[in-house]
C-alpha cells in the first residue's frame, strides 16, 4: 500500500508532511505501507491512498489531523486484509 502526500514546498509545509509520513510509518512501516513525499506549489496538502485522494486542504480549508488518515490507511488495510 502506498501513501502519497503532495505538499507545497514554498509554502513550509514539508516539515508537516515530513511529520505525517514519520507516524504513517512508525504505525503501519511493517505491514507494507510505503509513503512518498511530493514537492508541489500553490497552497497543496493532499494525501492520497494508492492513488486514490483521502484528503485535500483545497476542499477540506485545514490541514489534515493525523489521526483520520492513519484511520483511513487502517481501513484500508483492514479491507485488503479482508480479501
């Protein structure tokens, strides 16, 4: 399972991501969860879940609380886990 998380670089918003993909691996690193940074512009926060969008702080107007994308990473991998 891969994490996306696509930041803005000139906003200062890479320590955010850092900190996000940080506990996305301390919780999920031995279950097969990569994450990958992007470097964006324009205000970008999103986070996406094998390629599908879990977050976006263009719709949402906040940035996104650790807790529901690790709760979105979880669900994820408890339907995988399910198959």
């Amino acid at each position: 399972m891969d994490v996306k998380v696509v930041f803005c670089k000139p906003c200062g918003f890479q320590n955010r991501a850092l900190d996000l993909a940080n506990e996305i691996l301390n919780r999920f690193g031995l279950d097969g969860v990569s994450v990958t940074l992007v470097p964006g512009k324009n205000g970008i926060f999103d986070v996406y879940v094998d390629n599908e969008m879990v977050f976006s702080r263009y719709k949402e107007k906040r940035f996104p609380e650790h807790q529901e994308i690790i709760e979105q990473v979880d669900k994820r991998l408890q339907q995988a886990k399910a198959r």
